[in-house]
C-alpha cells in the first residue's frame, strides 16, 4: 500500500518514505510530516522513527519520533540520492546563514523564496517533503492557492494544542505567512498522506489535488473524527 495508517502489524519504510504523526487531540488528523532517515522493517503505530523533518529547525537523523502513518511513491535509487543532495544542501545552507528554529519555518505559502529577512527558502513541515519530492521529479500534490481548501484559526488551534495560544496572535501568526483572520489556502500535513494513498502508477502520473477533510488521513475518516 502506497500510505497507510499504521497499527499493531509491522511495516516496512525505506529512505525517504514519508511519514505522518497525529494531532494528540484530535483523531485522525496529522500534525507532522517529515521523511525516513533510515530503512526499517518493524515500523508500528508509535515507532520512533529517525526523521528528516522542519521542526523547526530542520532537522535530520534525530530519533524517537513516533509517528502513526507512512507513505511510499516506490523512490527509485537516483530519486533517494536527489532527495539526499536536497537535504544536506538546506542544511548546509542554514548552517552557513546562521538561520536559527522558527526563522526557517513558513505556514503560508508551503515554501517561501529568499528575501531581505532570511536570505535562504524556508518551508512548513509539509512544504519541506513537497519541495524535496519536487526536486526529486515528483508532483505529490496541486500546490497553487487558489485550488486548495480554506483553513480557519479554530482549525489550527485545535489541532495544535500546545501551540492554540500563540496562534491566536495576529503577530505571531504573520510571521509565519498567516495575515489576517483566515481562513488561509495553507498546504496541511495531512494534504501529503493523502497524495500518496494512491497507486505509484497515480502518484508518479500528477499531483493530488487536496480537498476538505484530507487535514486527516485517510481522508474520508474526517466525518468519523467529528463524531
């Protein structure tokens, strides 16, 4: 299976794979988003996986991440070496700048160009795996805002619980691209596991094009998640 949600029967996941971690508050939905840093075979609910994800900061090899999905596009090996290069380039490249935690991490758009205040790309969790497929010839999902579902504060806030209270601040939130009181085209983790619970033929074939309710994987959970 291209994605699944995981449980107590062990999976493989290969480098680069993506994988998923939930919300601890609301069921279903996925918080987190990074790629697998190592290949193993007894991956379960709760695993904790070494991960190249954007925290922030960006971040790569560190484990004890528990996650609760994967997802796999079949990388052929030159496409794990492209995802490698893309890697240790932002790496590098925010080591170099001294670019520190929350000045590497966008909400809106998914990535966002240099400019006078951070001189390198930044990206949100689910922008970073976007960007790396992207760089690696894989379109995961439909990424223009015009095309992609609106999300509200209240969404946010509740699916984030640790982070609801800053959120709440208009500062703070336009500093990660989220002007105004919403709802926002901002690219969801979730988006990602869902362009990959398709076939490899489907994945490789185009983009995913989100919906409402892919914030939760699968995304036809969303109506049993609001019960």
């Amino acid at each position: 299976m291209p994605a699944q949600r995981l449980g107590s029967h062990p999976v493989a996941v290969r480098k680069y794979d993506v994988a998923g971690q939930d919300s601890p508050t609301k069921r279903y939905f996925v918080r987190h988003v990074g790629v697998s840093d190592e290949e193993r075979d007894d991956v379960r609910a709760n695993t904790g996986l070494s991960l190249v994800h954007m925290g922030p900061p960006l971040e790569r090899g560190k484990s004890g991440t528990p996650i609760h999905s994967v997802g796999t596009a079949g990388l052929t090996a030159g496409q794990v070496r492209q995802i490698g290069v893309f890697v240790d380039e932002h790496l590098s490249e925010y080591e170099a700048e001294k670019i520190r935690k929350e000045r590497q991490y966008v909400i809106h758009p998914h990535v966002r160009e240099p400019d006078a205040d951070v001189p390198c790309r930044r990206f949100s969790c689910a922008g970073f795996v976007i960007e790396a497929y992207r760089d690696a010839g894989i379109e995961l999902l439909v990424t223009e805002p015009a095309r992609l579902p609106r999300v509200t504060l209240d969404t946010l806030a509740n699916a984030y619980p640790d982070q609801a209270h800053r959120l709440r601040k208009p500062a703070v939130r336009s500093l990660f691209g989220l002007e105004g009181d919403g709802p926002w085209p901002a690219v969801l983790a979730g988006y990602v596991l869902n362009a990959l619970d398709r076939t490899v033929h489907q994945i490789r074939g185009g983009p995913y094009l989100p919906a409402a309710g892919d914030e939760f994987f699968p995304g036809h959970s969303f109506a049993e998640a609001r019960e």
